[in-house]
C-alpha cells in the first residue's frame, strides 16, 4: 500500500503527470503575456501541449556526423536529472522525499541538463551547435556561481541545507526574501542565466547563430529538449518559492496548494515581464554582470549573513 | 582558438532576403568576411528595353518591395525628362507625400529588423505596429500597401480628397506621438545602447572612399541629401532638415533615421495643408525622341540613381539603377573584420540592405 502511494506521487501528483501540465500551463502563462504586451494576441491555453505532440509525431533525423547514440541519450538525461531533482522540491505542503541535503543533491541534478546542453550542440558538425554549445558552456560558469551562492544563502541563514526545513524556517510569513532580498535577486537573476531567458538567451541567438546547440535536433529529441526547459522553469521556480518565498506556509492543504500556486504564477509574471523589457546581452556584457555584479553581491550577502549569525 | 567559418545566408534567420556572407571566426571574434550577392537577380534592366516606357513603370515598381515608390519617381523623372514633360503642381506634391510615408514605413522596418537583430523583440514588435499605420494610410490612398502604383510618366494615378486630407492629419498626430515614444526609447535604454553605441563604426574617409548614400553616410556625417542638394518633385518649397550625425555606429544610424521619420511626418503635414489644386498628370507621348538622361531620388537607403537612353522607339534603349545598397555591401565587407560574432548581427541588421534592389 505504501509502495502504491509512492508510486502515485511520483507519477501523477506531485511528480510527473503535475510537473508536466503544470510546466505546459506556465510556458503558455509566459507566451501569452509576452505576446499581449508586445502588443500581439498570443495562443490559446492548449499550444504548447499541442506543440509538444506535433514535434513528437515529426520525422526524428540524425545529421551524418552526429553520434546517434549519444544525442538521443542527452535529452532523456538531461529530462531525467531534472524529474529527479523535482522529487526534493516541495510542491505546495507535498514533498516526495526529504532528508539533510537535499538542496545541494537538488542543484546538482539541475546543473546536468545545462552541461548536456553543451554537450548536444558540441557532438554536432553544424557550426551553429559548435559555437551555440560553447556559449552554452561560457554562460554556464557565469551563472552557475551566482545562483548557487544565492541558493546558499538561506541555507546558511537557517542552518539547515533540508529544502523541507527551509519552508518551515520561514513560518509566520518570515520569508527568506525579506531579510536577504540581495541574495533573492541574485538567485533570480542566475535563474534567468540558467534558463537562457531575455537578456541571456546568448547561446541560441537566433539572428546570430539560429537555434544554437538545438540547430540539428528535430522530432522527439527536439521535442524532449523543449519540454526539460519547460521543466526546469518550473523546477527552477518551485525552488525560489520553496527557498525564499516560504513555500505553501504551512497553510491547511488545499489551500496551501493555491497559495504555492499563486507564488509560481507571480513568479513567472516577473519572468515574462523580464522577457519584455532588454535587449540580449553579448557573452562578455554576461560574464561581466556576473562576475564583476552578481557574484560580489552574493558574497557580500553571505558575510551579512554569517556576521548577523542568522 | 580554433578558426571556423560561419555561414550567414542564403537562407538565415537574420536576413530578411538571400545573400550570402562567409563569416571566419576565431573563437568569438571575426577575422575575415566575404559577401556574395546574386540570389535574386531577375535580369530586370533587361526586361525593361523589352516593355514601352508605360509599361515600365509597374515593372520598376517591383524591384523592391520596401522603396518601391523611390523607383517608379525616379524612373518617371528620368523619362519626364528625356519627354520634356513638366508634371503638375498637385502631382508633386502627391509625389513627395508617397514618397515620405514610404521613408516613414522603411526607417520602421528597419529598426524593427535591427531590434529583432540583438534580441530585442519588444521593440520589434512595437516597431512593426506602428508601421502598420503608415501602410494603411498608404493602402487608403493608393489601393497598394507595397506596390502602390501611384506614379505615372507625366504625373500621378492618385488623388487626395479634402475629407482624406483632414482623416490623414489625425493620423499623422497620433503616429507623431508614438514616435517621440520611440526616440525617447533609443535616447535611454540602456540596454540598445549596449548592442548598438560603437559597434561597427564607418569613418567619415571610408563615407567618401565607398560613396556610401543615405542614412549611414549621414550617421558618419556626411552632410548630402538630395531632396535639399538637388531637389525634385516638390521637395524646394518643403520645409524640412537634413538630420546628421557623427558617431558612424549603429546608435547614430538609429538616431539619423528616427529623427529623420519625425522630419518625414513634418513634411507629410506640409504638404497636406499646402496641396495646391489642378490636374494630375499632363499626358504624355507613346514614342520619345533619340536620346538619354538621368535622375536621382533619395529613396529611404539614399541616392537612387536611374538612367534611361532612348534610340526613338517606344521602349527604352538602356534603362540603368544604381541603387544605395551597393556601396554598403562593399562597404560592410570591411567593417566585418575585428566584430565580436555577436554583433556582427547588429551590424549587417544595421547595414539596412536591400538585396532585390541590389540584385534586379
């Protein structure tokens, strides 16, 4: 019985079948109001479910020189390591499972997908997916430190490194956002560097470089692709709730669900406003934001923290 | 660093139309460059020794689909000439109204193209939006949105009525005020200034040395616009400046053909309230007699250049353009060398080429 149960949550709530609505639901959340305030009308709620099944019934083709093997393995890796780290990530009052560590198993789980991204455009000949997977690779060091300092953070504040013992820590509405905001918008900003959103979407410029590390992927594997960013976003957003926005806040359960909810939605709000508002940067402006910004704010948050002893 | 070669084109997400650049990287820098043109040549300075001057006109027309206005005036102005034919009052006017509100839609597109080019697809958006206006007016007044067909040989095929005058000057005040939008949008965002302030920048000497036209020659300062230095149509008795710039980057050509839109907005006004009355075109003759001449229009990318030769038949002899692009693309083949990879994009974005002029 027990073993059916855990089944159940990892399958259907709060697992896979969720996870994947719930990140279709917020791909569209983001389409819909980057195109409204574009000023365009944006698509209907099933368009990325219905995009999503046309590129998995498309025709699966493998360049000559690309190993077959290997790119059909990284998206399911990389798909895999984020459903896994998804399982320490607590949705709403749900968590699947929990112990001392998890945030750190969490994180490093979240850095393979960006490493087999890397990896898919490098194994390709095309010169796209050649130049795509090294700035994926460039970008990846700039923003890995950033967000894992900023994630850091209010573990060190409330010494404990249990995503779980985080929330509660946070009971009473003493979000981690309010006492280190500093280290919340350096953890966001990192997340948008993971996430290749506007103004880091460097290593699939699409006027410079067409699709990047993606250039020769099409069918499933492009399809698999799509859906572990789609994933991530949301994975990546279940933890700054999780982290630093007090997660459900110990609310009764469905109503603690609604109040996750509603911190996810406004979360990827922020994000698509984000998306509207800059130009792309070049990979130097990136690196230079990280490290000589990002990363000095981080530490510096850091000191403040260990120094007020939390 | 290893070298590679990227290829821009035929067919790129980047280029609105095919051409071909050969871009040699080491690592994120470019360290050679060769443009390859030819992709839609359509053999039309051929085609038009095979139609009458009439007939011309249409096929001139379809050369480009953004200047396409720029082409028929300065084709009609070459043949009114080699005609001896003066065109009325009331069709220049009309002339130059077309021939702004094409400057207009063209500067648009191209800070859309340009925005799109570093990742800014807000601006793009919005750029395209507001474009969308000046072609319905443009749609309203001539039945075309690209190919407008209001040109003739000895004058106009549209006209203006009063209600359309007083509709049109509604319009151009709303359009107005999104532009001052736009203008402050490129004087403060920090983040187009970061793409676009010092890339790519083109000397004044190499202006001179590539006779480069239109609004990047005036973004270098190189103080030339033909609808002041040799004025056509009605554009001597139209208020209006001639907008220049120093920095020879893709900011300043920003800059240049923002502005120059809001001078293109104040001529359209002009012209609206001035419209004189009368016919509009006086008639002219199916055969023309031996000989050959020239005209120059400055159409949105600069100096377009037409020469027309007739033997006395009632087709042309020799109909020859020499359209702005030309000196870009010789030009941009030296600029590319010494770009980060990623700017080349905001660069050739900023070039503002126009390959169907280029190739014909």
């Amino acid at each position: 019985m027990d073993i059916a149960i855990r089944l159940l949550q990892v399958l259907v709530f709060p697992g896979t079948l969720y996870l994947v609505a719930m990140a279709l639901f917020l791909n569209w959340v983001d389409r819909k109001l980057v195109a409204l305030w574009q000023g365009r009308v944006g698509p209907p709620p099933f368009q990325p479910l219905a995009d999503l099944i046309k590129l998995l019934a498309k025709e699966d083709i493998t360049t000559k020189g690309t190993p077959a093997v290997a790119s059909a393995l990284l998206p399911i890796a990389a798909m895999t390591c984020t459903m896994t780290a998804s399982l320490f990530v607590p949705v709403g009052n749900d968590v699947i499972h929990s112990f001392q560590g998890d945030l750190i198993v969490a994180l490093f789980l979240l850095s393979f997908p960006s490493l087999a991204y890397f990896l898919a455009g490098w194994i390709t000949p095309s010169v796209y997916g050649v130049l795509g997977g090294n700035r994926a690779l460039l970008q990846y060091f700039t923003y890995e430190v950033p967000m894992l300092l900023g994630m850091a953070i209010p573990a060190v504040y409330s010494r404990s490194w249990s995503i779980m013992t985080l929330v509660d820590a946070q009971h009473g509405y003493h979000w981690h956002l309010f006492v280190l905001p500093i280290g919340f918008v350096v953890a966001l900003i990192g997340l948008i560097g993971k996430l290749e959103r506007v103004p880091f979407d460097i290593p699939h410029a699409k006027s410079e470089i067409g699709a990047g590390p993606l250039t020769e992927y099409s069918g499933r594997k492009l399809a698999l692709w799509r859906l572990t960013v789609m994933l991530q976003t949301l994975v990546g957003i279940n933890l700054l709730v999780a982290v630093y926005l007090g997660g459900a806040d110990r609310i009764w359960l469905q109503w603690g669900f609604l109040v996750y909810l509603a911190k996810v939605v406004v979360l990827m709000v922020g994000l698509a406003f984000i998306q509207v508002l800059y130009a792309r940067l070049r990979i130097d402006q990136m690196a230079e934001i990280g490290w000589r910004l990002l990363v000095p704010l981080g530490l510096l948050q850091m000191v403040v923290t260990i120094w007020i002893g939390g | 660093m290893t070298e590679m070669t990227i290829p821009i084109g035929p067919q790129h997400p980047l280029l609105k139309e095919p051409l071909s650049i050969e871009l040699d990287v080491s690592g994120e820098r470019v360290v050679g460059g060769r443009v390859n043109i030819g992709y839609v040549h359509r053999g039309i300075e051929r085609l038009c020794q095979q139609r009458t001057y009439a007939q011309n006109t249409a096929l001139v027309e379809r050369i480009c689909g953004i200047c396409s206005h720029a082409h028929t005036t300065a084709y009609c102005q070459a043949v009114e000439s080699l005609m001896g034919l003066a065109i009325p009052e009331r069709a220049a006017y009309i002339r130059v109204l077309m021939c702004e509100l094409e400057r207009i839609h063209s500067h648009l597109l191209w800070l859309g193209v340009l925005a799109e080019a570093i990742g800014f697809t807000t601006i793009f958006m919005y750029a395209w939006r507001d474009r969308e206006m000046i072609l319905d007016m443009m749609e309203e007044l001539s039945g075309g949105r690209i190919a407008h067909a209001a040109n003739i040989v000895g004058g106009v095929r549209v006209d203006i009525s009063p209600e359309q005058v007083e509709l049109l000057l509604q319009r151009l005040r709303a359009f107005d005020e999104q532009m001052a939008f736009f203008r402050e949008l490129i004087d403060r965002d920090r983040s187009f200034h970061r793409r676009t302030l010092g890339i790519g920048r083109v000397s004044l000497d190499m202006v001179h040395a590539y006779s480069m036209v239109g609004p990047p020659a005036r973004a270098s300062g190189c103080d030339v616009d033909l609808r002041r230095d040799a004025p056509y149509a009605a554009y001597s008795s139209l208020a209006f400046d001639v907008i220049t710039a120093d920095g020879g980057d893709v900011w300043s050509r920003a800059q240049v053909r923002l502005q120059e839109t809001i001078q293109s907005v104040r001529l359209c006004q002009q012209v609206l309230q001035e419209l004189p009355e009368g016919d509009l075109a006086t008639r002219a003759p199916r055969r023309v007699a031996p000989g050959e001449a020239v005209a120059r229009v400055e159409s949105p990318r600069g100096e377009l250049f037409y020469y027309v030769r007739s033997d006395g038949s009632d087709r042309p002899a020799r109909v020859k353009m020499r359209t702005p692009t030309l000196p870009m693309l010789l030009a941009l083949q030296y600029t590319l060398p010494g770009l980060e990879t990623a700017d080349v994009a905001a660069v050739i974005a900023g070039a503002d080429l126009c390959i169907a002029c280029a190739d014909r």
